[in-house]
C-alpha cells in the first residue's frame, strides 16, 4: 500500500515535471517562431501621430492607417502572416511588448538609450527632429530656452519628448497629455503655450492649423529621433529579419512613398 503510494507520487511528480519542461519549451520558442506559428504579427501603435498613424474614415468606418501602418503591412507581408494593429494610448505601447501582447511596436518611436536597455530596435526607418509648436503670434516670443521658463509646455507621455523636456527644459512648467490631439486643442485654445514634437507631425498640424507655426527655438538634432521599431530584448532571429526588410525598404526609399500615400488620408480625431 505504501509503496503503492510512492509509485503514484512519483508518477505524479514525472508528470508535473514533464508537463513542466513542456511549457518552458513553449516559452523558449523564439519570437519569430511565434509569429510564423500564429500566423499573426500583432502591433502596437497609438494611432494620435500623422502621418506615422492616425485614424481616417473609410466607408464611414473608423480604419488606422499612415506611413507606419503601411511599413507594418510590408513586414507581415515579407513575414508570410497576417497584420494585427492593436491600438492603445502611446504611454502603453512599450508595455504591450514588454508583456508579449504585441510583437512589435511600430508608433513614430525613437530609439533612446533607456529605451535600448529594455528593447531590441531594428535598424532605423526614418529621421526626425524635435520642433517647437506654437500659435502664430508667439514666433518670436521662443527663441532661446529661458523663453520657456515657467511656460506651460505639452509633450506627450512616455515621449522621449517628455524625457527631454524635463531633463532639458526644466524651468518651463511641463504638462505631459495622454493624446497628441489633446496637446494641440490645448495650444490652439491657449491653455498651453507650446508643444515639442517630432517635425512631420508638426508639419501635418500646420497644414490644418493656420494659426500654428514652428517656434524659432530649435533643438539640436540627436541621434535618437532616428524611428525604428521595438520588439522584446533579444530577439534574434525576428530582429535579423526585420532588419533584412528594412534594408531592402531604405535602399529603395520605400518609405516616402508609405509617407505620400498616408498624406491622402483625412486625419480624424
Ligand atoms: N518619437 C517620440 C517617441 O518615440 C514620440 C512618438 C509618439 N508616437 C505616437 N504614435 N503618438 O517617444
């Protein structure tokens, strides 16, 4: 009876362990296994950000596209699986990848040293620079840093803009806002004095903005405004592959026309 007992212990503990090796295997699968396996590339993005992504209507539906969304597309494409968008306010974005909701993070984003700690970054897509957005009138009124002290200044949460502001521009009076589109009513309406951006995105605000106009207080272009994407820290494999497609899309400037085509979409907030 006792030995018995042993002998269903014992099974009960192979068991454990073998089912236990089983779902470490699973979670060793390497990420680009996993795509292929699911057949789906999931994205993260915040679609507040045009021309990278942005919401228009299509057949009065609410669709994501931009420049992004179409450089997303060709990854799935290249990858032989299918595109996910999963939206989510930019703050969350980085999170989504870190807990393995999403694959990748495609969403404007800059390769920063603390992000490079935590994140593997493809090689970079595009080039951007900071901008100061501000209403027509107050040009002039920006033009050296010590203009912004006690300024009420917007940047995006979870930016590297936000991480700028308040490394660099400390004695304005930095409020950070969950929505691009938030940061702008908020300019247009005077409840904010200015905005630092990424300078496409500002360009696009003009275009619908009369009233808005870069600042003449510039910022010195960092390496870090180069856009690439982030996936999960050691990516092998799927990091050498996105690499591979983005080499062959900059050598073939593949990715201004993703930007022309995203300018004929209407942006609706
Ligand atoms: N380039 C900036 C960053 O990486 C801002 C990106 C904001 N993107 C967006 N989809 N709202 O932090």
């Amino acid at each position: 009876m006792k030995l018995k007992k042993i002998f269903f212990a014992a099974t009960l503990l192979f068991t454990g362990l073998s089912l236990a090796a089983c779902s470490s295997a699973k979670t060793e699968q390497s990420p680009l296994d996993k795509i292929k396996e699911k057949g789906t590339l999931v994205v993260a993005t915040s679609p507040d950000y045009a021309p990278f992504e942005f919401q228009t209507l299509v057949d009065g539906k609410n669709e994501v596209v931009g420049s992004d969304i179409l450089l997303a597309q060709k990854l799935a494409d290249e990858l032989g699986v299918e595109l996910e968008i999963s939206t989510m306010n930019f703050d969350n974005v980085l999170n989504s990848v870190q807990n393995g909701k999403a694959d990748l993070a495609i969403a404007g984003l800059s390769i920063s040293p603390e992000r490079e700690k935590v994140f593997d970054f493809s090689d970079p897509y595009y080039q951007d620079g900071n901008v100061l957005l501000v209403q027509k009138g107050d040009v002039a009124k920006y033009a050296k840093v010590a203009d912004l002290d006690n300024a009420d200044l917007a940047v995006q949460k979870g930016t590297t803009q936000e991480t700028y502001a308040r490394a660099n521009l400390s004695n304005a009076n930095i409020v950070s806002l969950t929505l691009m589109g938030e940061a702008v009513n908020q300019l247009k309406n005077g409840q904010v004095k200015a905005i630092i951006l990424d300078s496409s995105v500002a360009s696009g605000y003009m275009s619908q903005n009369p009233d808005l106009a870069l600042a003449e207080l510039t910022f010195e272009a960092e390496p870090e405004n180069a856009k690439a994407i982030a996936m999960a820290k050691d990516s092998g494999e799927l990091k050498k592959e996105i690499n591979k497609i983005i080499g062959k899309i900059v050598e073939n400037d593949d990715y201004k026309s993703y930007l022309e085509e995203a300018a004929k979409y209407t942006v609706v907030e």
